[in-house]
C-alpha cells in the first residue's frame, strides 16, 4: 500500500463533520478576518469518553454520551 492510499485509509475512520457546518466555520472565519481575529481551526481529535478519533471546532467529545454532557458558558462540561 502506498502512503497516500494509507493516509486516506486512516481518515476514512475519522468522523467527519457534515458540510453544512464546515461552510458555516468558513463563513464565520471570513467575518473573523474582517475582524482581525483568530480563525476558527478544524482539528481532529480523540473523544475522551469513547476514544474515536473525530473533526471538531473546540469540542473534546464526538456526542456519544450526549445525555453526561453538558454546556456552561459555551464550554462542554463532562
């Protein structure tokens, strides 16, 4: 297997997130440079309650335990 077919291997097992949000941080990073401010950054993440690798904009859980998480002051709390 060549490295590119097993990086893309390795990142079909990475939960995605759906386009529609993907557009709205792209959007919201537009406003942001405008702004002079920080982009919001995509990274891929391990959950740390399951342990699946995930895509996320800040938060550490892929949303299996949704019902032990919660939000405070748009900081999950688990």
């Amino acid at each position: 297997m060549t490295l590119e077919a097993e990086q893309e291997f390795q990142s079909n097992k990475i939960k995605r997130l759906p386009p529609s949000v993907v557009k709205d941080i792209e959007l919201k990073n537009h406003a942001r440079r405008l702004a002079s401010l920080s982009p919001i950054k995509i990274k891929v993440r391990q959950c740390i309650s399951c342990g699946t690798m995930f895509e996320s904009a800040g938060n550490r859980t892929c949303g299996c335990n949704t019902r032990s998480t919660g939000f405070i002051a748009g900081r999950e709390i688990i």
